[in-house]
C-alpha cells in the first residue's frame, strides 16, 4: 500500500506537514492543504502504477548483474549468447502486463 507521505509528496511536492498517527497537520502557507478525495484519488493512481510495474522488479532480480553483462560484452561469442539467453528467459516468465 502507498503510504500516505508519498502521496502527499506527489500531491504537494515541497510542503510544509507532519503526519501524527496518519493524521496530516499541514502547517503550509503556501501551499493548501489537499482534501480526503484527493488523497484517495492519488493514493489509488500510485498504487495502479506500482501494481502495473510489477513484472519490472521481478525481472530486475532475476536478470544478470551489470558485472555479468560488462563480461559477456567483452568477452562476446557464446557468453553474450548465453547472457541474452537468460534475459529472454526472464522476459517471457515475466512478460509485460
């Protein structure tokens, strides 16, 4: 679940609040303080984004490390073949949404 200060932060970059128990105490003169509905809508559209990339953080720790592809690159023929191997793999177990 998207917490509440990045919400915040998405909605009113740069202001001035503390969170109490996740009670917001907006002490921004510039800035107003945004409504319940407006904390909700933004809360839902992170939390739709960060559902929708799922398949990129468990690609990402199934991929071969930088280390690895820097070796497959220098080192080319079947090691690059290999590389590119594995990372088709784990593109197909985890396809794009």
């Amino acid at each position: 679940m998207i917490g509440k200060h990045k919400v915040l932060q998405a909605l009113r970059p740069n202001s001035a609040y503390a969170l109490i128990d996740d009670a917001v105490v907006w002490y921004d003169k510039v800035q107003s303080e945004p409504t319940a509905e407006e904390i909700s809508a933004k809360q839902a559209e992170l939390q739709a984004d960060y559902d929708a990339k799922k398949y990129q953080r468990d690609r990402k720790a199934e991929y071969p490390n930088h280390e690895d592809c820097i070796h497959a690159l220098l080192d080319g023929g079947d090691t690059l073949t290999d590389l590119q191997t594995k990372r088709t793999a784990v593109k197909e177990k985890y396809p794009k949404e």
